[in-house]
C-alpha cells in the first residue's frame, strides 16, 4: 500500500505563502534590482544557470517554498519514482498503475543506477541501436539496390513527434549533413503528401513510433507510406523499422526491419530520452552525440534529488512556477527561448507540461481545490519581440516568462554590425526584456506607460549542445513531475483524451452511413455541410 | 475632432450580459445540443461557415450582443476605418495619429473603393509587381551569369514575417515546385546561418522588407546576406529587392534591385495583403492566384458590414470571443486549424491579436476597466488532440477554442483504411472534439469524469485555397479589430514594446564596455556570466 502524500494545500506553509503573496515584492520600487539581487538569485545547476532576480519573491518567499517542498516530500517523491514506485494511479479506481522510468533511461551512467532493471531494458536496446547504426553506415542495411539510406521519415503523433522533432530541430547544427530527417504526424492527407513529395522513398527508412501499435493516425500513415514503397515498386519490409512494446502488433519481424522497443514504464510525452528519440537522433547526429545528449539528462536527473530548493534547479523552476500560478494568479506560462534552433521547443512543453498537469482530480480520487497546470506557449525570441510582447508589457493578462539564453551560438557564424555580433544583440535584448518586464517605466503618456511587476526567469547555458539539450529536456520533465507532485494529481494518465477518441469513431460511422436523422452526430455533420 | 466612442462597460447590453452570464446556458444538460440549435446557429460567410451551438449562448445572449454592437456603433466604425478615420491615436496624448487602411490593399475589385487613394496606392504597387514577376520569368531580371531566380530570401520580422510565412505554408501546394521560399527574421545569427546552408546563393532573390527601413534584426540580417553574397562575388544590388516606405533609408535603387512600397496607414501585423505579403506570394504563387488571395480577403471585409451580427462571420466571431473572455473568464483562446498547412498561422494570430489588444489604456486615455485582449495560441489538430487536450478537457484552466477545418484536403492524395479517408478521420475527430469538450461525460470514476461546458466553434470552409486564405486572414484582422472598438483601445500602436528596445542598446553599451560596476545591466549580465 503506496502512502498518502499531501497536496500543498494540506500544507502549513501553504497559509504563509498565501500571507506573502499579498505583499510580494516590489520589482518597480528604488533598488529591487540591486547587486545583492543579482549575486544571490542564481541557481547553479548541470549545464545552466537559473537567474531568478526578476521573480517576485524575497527570501521569506523562498523560505516558505523551502518548507512546502519538505512538507510535500517532493524530493522523496521524486527519489521514489526514479527507483520504480508505482505512481501512475488513482486511489481505489482502476488506473494504469504503472511505474513512472523515462529517468531509467539514461541512467545508464552510473553504477548503481536507481532502477536497475529499466536501465538494463535502455542499455539492451541502446546495444540493439549502436549495431543497427554501424549496420547502416557499413551497407548491411540498404535497399534493394544495395544504397545506403539517406533519409528517414519518423511516424508518430503526440510524444512520438513533439519530443523528437524539437530536439532534432534544436541540434541539425550538428547532424550529419548527407542524412536528412522528415516527420509525418496528422492524420489529415496533406501532411503525410507534402512529405512524400519531397523525399526519395528508395533511399528513406520509415521508423514508425508507437508505443500500443494501434494509434489512429500512425496506423494511417504508415498505410498510407507502405502503399507509396509498393507504388514504387520498394519491399517495405526493407524499409520500416518500428519501435513500439514487446509484443505489440507492430513488433513483427517479417514486416519490419528491426524493432526496437519501449516499455509501458515510460509514458509518450517522457519518452524522448527513450528508442522513441533514440533510433533518429542516432541516425541523424551519430551514437556518440545521441550518448552525449542522454549524459546531460542524466546529470540534471541527480541534480533534482537535491534538498535544498536553492541548490536544485528543476524544484527552484517548479516552485516559482507555482508561486506565480498559484499565489500570484498567472493562468499562462510562456516559454520564450532566444534561440532559433529551439523554436518546436515550447510545442514539446505543451504537451509535457499541459497533458501531464492538466488535470482535476487527486491521486487520492479527490477532486483539486487549487487551480492546476497552466497553458504553456511560445516563439523564440527576438522574433517574440515583435509579436505579442505587446500584450507582456501592457495587456490585462499576466504571463509567467521562463527566458532560455545561449552565451555562445551554435554555428559560429556570425558579424559585426554597428559594433556588436548577433549574438550580442540576441543577449542583450533577452537580458533587457527581463528588466522591462520587471521594471516597467512610468511615463506621463499613459499609452506609453509600462505597470512592470510582471516575472520572468533567465536559463542560461554555454552552448546549445547535444548535452545541453539533453540536460534542458529533463529539466522541464523534472519540474512537471514536480509541480504535478505539489497538486498531488497524477501527472502520467490522460483520461481526459477518452471521450473525444469515442465520439470520433461515432462521429465517422455516421459519416460513412446514410442515415443522418437523430443523432447529435449527424446533425453536426450536415450543419457542417459534411452530409 | 472625431466623435467619442464608447467601451462596452459604458453600454446598457453590458449588464445585461453580466447577468446572462450568471445563468449561462449549459451545454451539459440532456437535450441542449438539440437539431434546432445546429441549424439555428451556423452563420454564412464569404468561403467560411461559423458553427457555434458549442457556445454557451442562446437568443437572450444573441441579443444582448446584438445591442452591444449596436450601442458601441461596432460596424460604424469599421465602416469609418476602411474609409480613412484617423484610428490610430490617443485622445490628448502623442500617438501615431495614422489611419487604419490594410482593407484598401485588397479593395481593388470593386468601382467605389472605401479609400480610394489607398487603394491607389495599393494598385500601383500591384502593378510594377506584375511587371517586375514577368520580368524575372522572361530573364529582364537574373544573375550575373544570365540565370534565373530560383529561391527567394525574405528578411523581416513581426508583421514582416510571421503573416507571409503562414499564408506560404499554407498555400505551398499551390506554389510553383521550382521556386523555394526561405525566411530570415530572427537576430540570432544561427537562424541566418542555417537558411544560408540552404540555398543556392548566386539563384536566389533577396527581399528585405522593413517599413522604417531601420529595424534592428532585419538591417543586421541584410547586412550578414550582403557579405555572403558578395563573399560569393556576388553583386548585392541584382540580389537584393527592397519592400519599404517610401524615401526610407531602404528606398535607394543603387542598392536596390527594385523597391515595392508600403505606407505608414498600414501596420505590420495587418501587412499581408500589402507588398508584404504580396511580391513573395507573386514569386512562388504567381501573380493570378496572388490576386485570387486578395480577392478572398476582399469579400470578407464587405461582410464585415453587415450590422446584423448573425450574419456578420467576423463580428459574430467578435463578440463570442467577448463572451468568453469578459462575461465568462477565459483568459485563452486556442486557435486549432484541422489543417497541417495552417501550422504557423496561430503564430500569426498570436501577433496580429495580442499586438493589437494587449493593451491597458483606453483611445479616451482612461486606463481600462475590463481585461483586454486574451493569450493566443495553437497547433494543428489531430496533432494537438495527443499533446494539449488533456487539459482543454479536464485541467483547472477554461480556454475558447476556436476549431477551423475544411471539406477537401488540398494534394487530394488519400486512401481508405479501415473504412475511411484521412480527410474523413481528420473532419470526424474535428467535429467530435468540439462535441466532447460540451458536453462533457460523468463516470464514476473521478479521474475520467469530464465537467463539459468547454467551449467551441468551428470554421468551415471547402478547401484550402488561395481565396479561402484570404477570407481567413481577413476574418481574423476583421475580429481583432471589432474586438479592439469593445473594448475602445487602439489597436494599431505598440508603445509596450520601446521600453525592451531602449534597455536593450543600455544593455549592448555595457556588454561591450569595460566598466560593469554600479549599473543593473552591468549587474545582471555578470550574473549570467556575460561579463
């Protein structure tokens, strides 16, 4: 029997924080931005620095937060789950009971890894993947004319697209320039022809993703493609690799290549670290990048079992978060990387964050008195700069801002243009805009006045890195575990996602059907000019 | 002196609505979604359909919105806009003090155009792009080396890239397949590193577009193509093609291939159907679907002048968002395109509506009373349905969703598996969404309890076109505009975002001086060790 763990709301420092968040601090006051500010309100972890000077909070503030995390035994929590407890559950309903392993994967540095046995289940199919790469590059795997594969094309939706396509985007500095990677994910026809249109299917591995082997729109594409291969007079079996469970129907050798597997432990949108990544991030940027990537998770995976909140960047990440969402009212984050490479970066957090913590109901079956997840968007800046900033600065609603920064770019390339690089600038005015958010400016013009008092956090790294990536990667995973922790909800089912699946298939029976009368289906339908 | 025009607080409709709201109709009790209601609230537009029975509205609510519009003269004043009003200003404070005339760039098919010298304006310009887009065909305009352009580069951020990329995605079917599109808009200096590596310099036409001539990014970005160019012993000035205002820093045909203009009365983010927009969509379009784009644009801004608000597709679409956002506190809007093309036009819309309505002041200079414009953003369906729904259904955040799909795919490349088409998957997980999210379902196990009550509405249209795109964008500037005059903000300023512009060059200054003590900027960029 798992024991019973509290809600921040069961907590005592929950009353002092809802005390201090009425007179939080003033960042538009004479001296709230003072060097002591800048010096203290750093957090030091794996590969980046959290500057948090710009946050409204004051060391009672984070005093408080101190206590919440203990009370909660977040870290514990945290420990646990890395070591395999079942937390994927609801108590006293049927649930998917499962444990909660993507850290398991790339634990594979380590002695003593905490969940042995999952990180023997990462390490087997990370041997499986070094040989079928080797395979790739020495001709053992090729096409019927004995070519070498130059492209792949990753089939899957939702985790098996969002966490992979981000990164892939985030380092194609560093991919193998003769290889390109494609991705096909709606089920709507226009996506899967656009990119047939562009590759040389002779040439492509289609990797087709999906954990039960049954996903609507993957089933679909993959269909779709394999009829494409045949159109072309190409043996699909020559080229579809999957990843998918052990014993799913898609793990079938005479149709496949090679499979891979992922194992129910890690749910889609933690699954990046995974073969779901894995399998493309190694063709495109090499084993040894791929081993680099999972290095920097694993690193900020021991840095989150840190007790101290000040010393433990994802928990500092997920408290603030917490503060502003649940204390200072702010119903939306947004993640603003000034980094072009991270643009599909915010799109992955959607789904992490959002699908993780978008929820209503306690692990306890209880339902939440506390608002939980928030809306999660966002574009790289600059180009922010010159869309809704706007509405940042001045409009009526606020926005928590997490900053991502870079001190170097990725690509050296780069040049003076009135004294300063590029890169100069990207700094500069990622820097800048956290003072003005924070700031603000009183002007007599009230058109041109800025309130200031609107939060943000800087994450700071050396460089974009396969290592990097990694570490960023898991530190978001790691905060929304922990936030989903402070909510005491279960961060790792998607109940709510049930009903709209059923009704689609009501929704197509009778579109298919010719009957149309009485049925709200049928009725939306011929509203819709659809029969 | 321009006549004062009211808020919504300011009219009788307002409390009316304030108590409707109390009662709001409840999409989750047996019979609400009833065949009456999908036939009853379906509104015709020019291309597009709005369906709403997914709304928490009934006739009371309709008409008390009605008088809303009627009260705040909303048609009346984008009458006036699109005839010339100065809209652009602040009552008894320096503002822009510009007219508002993005409607007259497409006001070219009718015999009494609204403006008649914008449109003008809009003709001419149209004009030489006819001729210079034959000129590149028949080779007047190549190379050094005699040949032609195959790519073109277009540098601009904001309004300058963010509504002509979507409208290319969008429309890429239809583009000419020996012509390639690239954008550069981000200063960050692997964004310009990366399109570099891309294309064929020495084919490629290079369009920078910038009204002031002077924004930061874009003149640094045009400064690094410029050394590319001519590191290929390339001449800039047959490459570089200008679009700019008039007597700019830009206009300056020795530098220039050719200078498309564009006018201080049309702001960046409402820019598409300008030269903007338009000599790039000429270039991979081609001139007669250009026109066909415009012209879908054009009959929606006639219909925005229809006073009865059930059959005004933008205004309806207006003041359901109201609705939502002042009566019933959504603080979101998801903007969920059923379309894989229309993946970056919710980036567009996060521009052109949290730009324009982010904003605290009233044109009477009175701060506002009433939260302005919401948070924006999207991603295709079905995509999003596996990465963010979880929370549209059961998280603790309200958001309105606004669904837009189409009948036809555009490839027309598809096939039936297990019964049906992509295209009939995609429509029936389309229209089962905006179902399940209504009317929610009880289960008695908490965790796949659904509350309901989520609201919804669909656009529909045939099918992705050039026309249909058109519409949309226009249907959307028409919707961000109504909503500006409800809440009697100007729309079309930006003065939150100096303040981040002014702090940025302090920052720049004291990056690249010796001296870090005693300054915040010194203070913060030591901090992320940047000093």
């Amino acid at each position: 029997m798992p024991r019973h763990w509290k809600s921040i709301l069961e907590c005592r420092a929950f009353d002092e924080l809802e005390k201090l968040s009425s007179r939080a601090c003033d960042l538009t006051a004479a001296g709230a931005l003072n060097p002591s500010r800048f010096k203290r309100y750093v957090c030091q972890g794996p590969l980046f620095d959290l500057l948090y000077p710009c946050q409204r909070v004051n060391s009672e503030v984070l005093g408080a937060l101190q206590s919440l995390a203990d009370e909660c035994d977040l870290v514990e929590q945290f420990v646990q789950m890395r070591a395999g407890a079942v937390m994927n559950r609801i108590e006293g309903y049927p649930s998917e009971e499962r444990q909660v392993l993507h850290t398991a994967c790339r634990d594979i540095f380590s002695k003593t890894p905490a969940s042995e046995a999952a990180t023997n289940d990462a390490k087997r199919e990370l041997g499986k993947l070094r040989i079928f790469l080797s395979q790739l590059r020495d001709g053992t795997h090729c096409n019927a004319q004995g070519e070498t594969f130059t492209s792949l094309v990753q089939i899957g939706i939702g985790g098996s697209e969002l966490g992979p396509r981000s990164i892939y985007e985030a380092l194609r500095a560093y991919t193998d320039p003769a290889r390109e990677v494609f991705f096909i994910s709606n089920v709507d026809p226009d996506d899967s022809a656009a990119v047939l249109e562009k590759v040389d299917l002779a040439r492509t591995l289609i990797l087709v993703v999906s954990k039960s082997g049954t996903t609507l729109e993957t089933h679909t594409n993959e269909k779709l493609v394999r009829v494409a291969l045949e159109n072309r007079g190409l043996d699909p079996s020559r080229h579809c690799v999957a990843v998918t469970g052990a014993s799913s129907p898609m793990d079938d050798p005479d149709r496949y290549l090679q499979s891979f597997y992922m194992y129910d432990y890690i749910g889609g949108r933690f699954s990046s670290t995974s073969m779901v990544g894995a399998v493309m991030l190694g063709f495109s940027l090499g084993y040894d990048l791929l081993i680099e990537f999972l290095e920097g998770a694993a690193l900020m995976d021991v840095a989150a079992e840190q007790r101290n909140i000040r010393e433990n960047l994802p928990l500092l990440l997920a408290l603030l978060g917490l503060w502003n969402h649940n204390f200072l009212g702010m119903g939306t984050v947004a993640v603003l990387p000034y980094s072009q490479a991270l643009h599909r970066f915010p799109a992955h957090l959607q789904q992490c964050d959002m699908e993780s913590n978008g929820k209503s109901v306690q692990r306890s079956a209880e339902r939440v008195q506390l608002n939980t997840g928030p809306v999660v968007w966002g574009e790289p800046g600059t180009n922010g700069q010159h869309a809704f900033y706007q509405l940042l600065h001045q409009g009526t609603e606020y926005v928590a801002v997490e900053f991502i920064g870079f001190r170097r770019s990725q690509r050296d390339v780069d040049m003076e243009v009135e004294g300063s690089s590029s890169q100069q600038k990207l700094l500069a005015n990622l820097l800048a805009q956290s003072v003005a958010l924070a700031t603000g400016r009183k002007d007599p013009n009230p058109s041109r006045n800025c309130d200031g008092n609107r939060v943000s956090v800087v994450l700071m790294a050396d460089q974009l890195t396969p290592k990097s990536m990694g570490a960023l990667l898991s530190l978001y995973e790691a905060k929304i575990v922990f936030q989903g922790f402070c909510w005491n909800i279960n961060s790792f089912d998607q109940e709510g996602v049930q009903l709209g699946k059923f009704l689609s298939t009501e929704f197509l029976s009778v579109m298919k059907d010719e009957e149309t009368v009485g049925t709200t289906a049928g009725d939306f339908l011929t509203a819709a000019g659809l029969k």
